[in-house]
C-alpha cells in the first residue's frame, strides 16, 4: 500500500507505511491528551516526527474571524520555544500574517501561503519574520468550524504526499482540540460561580482603558533666550547700577569693579613707556657719532613697542571696570549684598538679561518619574500664585543625561515653550510651580501600578 506523492515527504519519504503509522500514531496520542497545553505542545513539537519543518506555531482564531474577516488570531505555542512573550513583534506579525491568511478565499483549507497575497505591512516584514516557504493548517473541528491553525515554515518547498499527510492529521488535530477547549460551555447552576469573574473581567476592562501616561515635577519660569553677563577681569565689584529684576537698555551700566589697582598699572605703564621713549630718543641721537650706540637703538625701539602694548592692556582693563548691557530686558540676580567687595575671576557670572515677553518653563523631572519625553508631548504648569488656571505648553528639549539639581535629586532637564494666550500676559521670570508633562496613552493599569512594578522589578531583579 502506498500514498502518491510521497516523494521527498521528510521523515515519511522512505517508508510510506511507516509514515502512515507515524500519522494513526500521532493522531491516538493527540485524543488520549486531557489538557489544552499538552495538546498545543504535542502539536508543535510532535508533529516533526512526520514531517520536516523549521517552526511551527499554534494559533487559536476567534469565531467571527472565517466569516467575517474580525477578531485576531492568538498565538499560543511555538516549537522549541518554553515560555512564549506574547508582544513580541515576531508574535505580533505572526498573528496579522494568520489573520490575514485565515480569513482569505483559502483560509479554510491546508495550502502554501503566498506572501504576495498578504496585507502590504505583512508582506514588507516578510523577509524579517517569514520563512521561504509558509504552510497554513486549519483544525476544524465536527462542525467543520477552523478554531485553530498550524503555521509551519521551512526552507524547503513543500510536496504534495506531505500535504495529503497532513490533512489527515489536521483533521485529527482539530477533533481533539474541538473535544478540549471548543464544545464546553458553561452550565446554567455555575451562573452564580460565574459572577466574580464576570466582576473581574469588569475590573480588567476598566484597568485596561487607555489614558495618557503622565508625571509631576517641579518647575520655573525662565528666560528662553537670556544673556549671560560674566565677569570680564579678575578683580572686586565696587557697586551695581541696577537692582535685582530691574529693566535695563541697551548700553545701561549694570556694576562696576574696583579701578584703584587698575589705574595705578595704568599710570606705570604710561611711566614706563615715556621712560623707554626717552630713552630711545637719545640712543637715537648718539647713534650718528657713537657706533655702540647705534646698536642698542633696535632693543630700545622693542621696549618702547613692549611699554606701549602693557599701556594698551591697562586702559582695556580700565575700559572694563564698568560692566554694560548688550541689550534691553531685565536683570536678574538675587542681591547686590551678594556680590560687593566679593572677589570674582574672569567668566564668572554676574546676572542675566532676560526678555519678559518670551518666558520658558524649566522643569527637573526625577529619573524615578521619568517617561518617555518626546519633543512637541503637552505640558501643564500650575504656578504655586495661581493653582486653579493651568498653563499650556509644549515639550521643546529634554536632557540626554541626568543631573543633580539645586535639591540635590538626579534629574532629567526639560524645557517646554509656553502656547500663546492673547487674553493673558505672559507670566512674571521666578514664577515657580508643579508641571504635569503628558505623554503616550497607556493602560489605566499600567499608569496605576507603575512605580509599584519598577520596585518590584528592581527589588525581584525580573
């Protein structure tokens, strides 16, 4: 007795009556199976004693999926594997790829899945996700119903025999998970047992509702582009020009430093230089009648050259001693107490220029309540002076590092450009608040339960 076509049939090909033993085999252990998840393993393991493949993945199909193109496929077990991860994208597109197969003109019948036939995003991760050759195997069960599917993927194109074998198998295949996990229904005395679950799907569902993921943390408003004005030369400020938060125009003094030592290296170095100066003169004079002289008049005419560049560095410093303003805003600092008779360096900086009509929020957000800042994601400020009136903006730059803040807490730097009220003037520069930065949508479940799973996880190590 032979089978036509069982040339080339994988494990099969040499026998053809030991792979139709192999086939009434397979098909006894599958029914004497009592569980779900022993039959889903025995599918996707057992089944390469028959036939040759590189994968295979088992995957229920929701009832309306056949008729009507709804619902999704689940994936539920794939060969080799122990504990399958159920988002990732392999499984992801594997269940779009069964979806799209199974409810095709095909899709109730073993055949060779056709990659130009699938959704254009299926087709385009082919080459990513999919084998060379694709096989789709629908369990059917009495009523003749595909409640499941087999997807098996080689490398080898697949032969008739082995497609005759195996739809006899998946018939086999599909009685049995019809008999385990498709005919049973719950009984009219479980109805009372059926209300906490129905209460815990109820819960499920609301735990699931999609909200967007948001996080506090601690702001102020800024100047978006301020001007920095620092220290020009090492020395000790004498007296400020402006108060704290005063407007200022371009050009206006802000502080002056401390000229004493200033002028008197000014006033030596206008000495020295008369000095070499006159010095030069007479070497000058001498050299016609002494040639001894007229050697030195080129080291004199470099001293002059030296005396005079010191004059030129001591009136610079001079010009310096009286700090100016690059342009028209406000000065911000804290005090003038602060800084006169204190001691600065070159760079240091004093205050900054601040224009009031174009404010920022700054915000430190901790590295414990980070999310996933992305540019443009909404922001909300609520200033302590006014809680009930929130302003809108826009996340414009976060930091790529983390860094300690004036509390001292390792944070992430995020900026966020204020949306234009025509109503309301644009908030005072020190303003300080809460703002709510929000961003993707998530579920209600994830965004309740999050730090308690990031201790958990760091806690468990899982």
């Amino acid at each position: 007795m032979g089978v036509p076509g069982m040339s080339g049939a994988g494990p099969s090909a040499a026998n053809p009556v030991n792979g139709l033993l192999l086939l009434l085999e397979l098909q006894r252990q599958a029914w004497r199976l009592t569980a779900a998840a022993e039959l889903r393993y025995h599918i996707v393991n057992q089944t390469r004693r028959l036939i040759a493949y590189r994968q295979a993945a088992f995957l229920t199909l929701p009832p309306t999926l056949p008729a009507s193109g709804r619902g999704r496929p689940a994936l539920e077990a794939v060969s080799n594997i122990a504990v399958l991860e159920p988002n990732a994208p392999f499984a992801r597109w594997l269940e779009d790829a069964a979806r799209a197969v199974a409810a095709g003109p095909e899709g109730g019948t073993i055949h060779v899945v056709d990659p130009a036939a699938l959704p254009p995003p299926v087709r385009g991760a082919w080459g990513e996700w999919g084998p060379a050759q694709a096989l789709w195997c629908p369990l059917a069960g009495p009523d003749g119903v595909p409640r499941a599917g087999l997807w098996l993927g080689r490398d080898e194109p697949w032969t008739d025999g082995e497609l005759l074998l195996l739809g006899h198998l998946a018939e086999g295949y599909g009685h049995a998970w019809w008999a385990l996990a498709g005919k049973r229904a719950p009984k009219p005395g479980r109805r009372r047992a059926m209300l906490p679950l129905l209460a815990l799907a109820l819960v499920c569902g609301v735990l699931a509702l999609p909200v967007p993921m948001s996080t506090l943390a601690p702001a102020e408003i800024r100047a978006s582009d301020p001007v920095i004005v620092a220290a020009p030369l090492d020395g000790v400020i004498e007296r400020f020009h402006v108060q704290p938060n005063e407007a200022v125009a371009a050009g206006q003094p802000l502080f002056s430093f401390d000229a004493t030592v200033l002028r008197s290296r000014h006033e030596v170095a206008a000495k020295g230089l008369s000095q070499a100066e006159a010095e030069l003169l007479t070497a000058s004079q001498a050299a016609f009648a002494d040639p001894q002289t007229k050697a030195r008049v080129g080291q004199l005419r470099a001293q002059v050259e030296l005396r005079r560049a010191e004059l030129g560095l001591a009136r610079d410093l001079l010009d310096r001693v009286t700090v100016r303003a690059e342009r028209a805003g406000l000065a911000v600092f804290t005090d003038t107490n602060d800084w006169l008779g204190k001691p600065v360096a070159v760079g240091e900086r004093v205050l900054t220029l601040a224009d009031p009509q174009a404010p920022e929020i700054d915000i430190q957000v901790a590295v414990g309540d980070a999310l996933v800042l992305e540019e443009g994601s909404r922001v909300e400020l609520f200033l302590n002076v006014d809680p009930l009136r929130p302003l809108r903006a826009r996340l414009t730059h976060a930091s790529y590092e983390a860094g300690l803040s004036a509390a001292g807490v390792l944070s992430y730097r995020v900026k966020a450009a204020l949306e234009a009220d025509p109503g309301q003037p644009p908030p005072r520069i020190g303003l300080r608040g809460t703002a709510k930065i929000l961003g993707e949508r998530v579920p209600l479940a994830l965004y309740l339960f999050r730090r308690p799973l990031a201790l958990l996880r760091q806690t468990l190590g899982i």
